[in-house]
C-alpha cells in the first residue's frame, strides 16, 4: 500500500466515524438529503429517485441518482463522502439483476417501475418473523 492509499485509507475512517451511510445499491429508491448554499444562506434540499449506478471505491465512490421532474428525466452524480451530503435515507430496495440502470433512460412510465426486493442480502435478517405477526394479527382480527 503507497502513501496516498494509506493517507485516503486514514480519511475514510475518520469519515465513516463521523457520517452513518445505509448499504444501498442500484435499483434502490433513495433520498439524498443535499446542503444548498444560497448567498450567505445554506439549506438542505431533498432529492429522491432510483439509484442507477455506483462506482469507484473508496474516498472516490460515487453514485447516479435518477428521478422524473415535471415529466423529465433528471440525472445527478453524487460523491459519496462529499460534505455536500446531509444524510442518505433508503426508500425502498429494488429488485434488479445488474449494477448499472442505464436502460431506464430509454424507458417511460410502467415500463420503468422496479419491482420492490423482499428477501435477500441486507434485508431483516428474519423476514419469516414479520409473516407469522402478520398472520397472527390477521387471525386476531376475524375472532
């Protein structure tokens, strides 16, 4: 490992301390909370839609951010240790078999919709709980 891996190695612990990330990846619906500098005012500004892509590693890694404003396709590149960056809230997971979504910028409507993962890696690690509650509280009802 060379000086500048050790030294943006060092950077991205002091980081991780410091910011809580969620695991997300492409396909997942997320917010991303953004600091707005306006003249000597600074706001936070959300921007939600579909995470098409994440790259790079390390202090570099950035991810694409996808949403449909007034009927247009918007697309923005985040990096994801920037100051810039509030806080990240995952939405909802996606349920997709590839890491880059490009093919959605060909798409409109239905034809774009992502279908929503309920099992699988990083989802509650007991998911079989949740359906026993939910037939519990089902069987409650109707007595």
């Amino acid at each position: 490992m060379n000086i500048v891996e050790k030294f943006e190695a060092k950077q991205l612990d002091k980081l991780k301390a410091t910011k809580e990330v969620p695991s997300f990846g492409a396909g997942d619906t997320i917010k991303v909370n953004v600091k707005i500098k306006e003249g000597t005012r600074e706001r936070i500004q959300a921007y939600e839609g579909v995470c098409i892509s994440r790259e790079g590693g390390g202090i570099n890694e950035n991810f694409t951010v996808r949403k449909i404003s007034y009927g247009e396709g918007v697309e923005r590149v985040f990096a994801l240790w920037s100051n810039r960056i509030d806080s990240i809230e995952l939405i909802r997971r996606g349920k997709v078999k590839r890491a880059k979504l490009y093919y959605l910028r060909d798409r409109r409507g239905k034809a774009a919709r992502i279908a929503e993962r309920t099992t699988g890696h990083d989802i509650d690690k007991n998911p079989v709980k949740k359906v026993k509650k939910a037939k519990k509280a089902k069987k409650a009802a109707t007595k």
